[in-house]
C-alpha cells in the first residue's frame, strides 16, 4: 500500500460524504455530478488495486492475503452498487446511500492500512 495514495482515497470519501450529507441535510436527492465524484474515487481505487498487486507480488509484507484482497474487492463493489441503489432511488435516500457508501469506503480503507500495517 502506498501511503499518499491511501490518504488520497480517504479524503476523496470525506468530500464526497460531506457532499451527500449537504445532500441529506437540504432533503435532496443524489445529482448527476455526485456520481461522477464517486466515478473518481472508484477511478483512485483502481489504482489503487493495481499498485497494490504489484506491491503484494513484488514486497515482503506478511499480511492475509484472503482478507486483504477481501477488502480491496469489497471497497470496488461498494461505490457502484451505491451509485446504481442511488441513481434508481430519487428521493433524499439516494443521498443517504452515497453518504454511507463514502463513509463505508473511507473506513475500509484505512482498514486497510491497518492490515499493510501502516497504521
């Protein structure tokens, strides 16, 4: 895990949650451009992956490596599924579910640092 560009993701999760939680706050639903800002965290969290993988194969870290890429798999599914749930759903939910997504994301990641044993 490179350190930089875990922060990256987890701030990129904390605008994108404050954003959905203005969203919420204003009783609002999720607008096109909320979606594109998860487009680019998902686009980070790629990656992400990549680096990762690269770093996993080539490194000499002793982590799990079912639980791991348990979290990397997870943290990719949660930010689509989320924008899919949120761009059916027109009602201030849609906001509430790309809050939690974000948040969810956000946690998962610094998880993660916490098995690469950054933190």
């Amino acid at each position: 895990m490179v350190l930089p560009l875990a922060l990256l993701v987890v701030a990129l999760c904390v605008v994108l949650a404050g954003w959905a939680g203005w969203f919420v706050a204003r009783d609002r639903a999720v607008v096109l451009r909320q979606l594109w800002g998860g487009a680019v965290v998902e686009a980070v969290l790629v990656v992400q992956a990549f680096v990762a993988g690269v770093v996993a194969l080539t490194g000499d870290h002793d982590v799990d490596p079912a639980l791991f890429w348990g979290y990397v798999v997870t943290q990719l599914v949660v930010l689509p599924i989320a924008a899919a749930w949120a761009f059916a759903e027109r009602t201030r939910w849609s906001s509430v579910v790309l809050l939690v997504a974000a948040l969810t994301v956000g946690f998962l990641e610094y998880r993660l640092l916490q098995i690469w044993g950054v933190v």
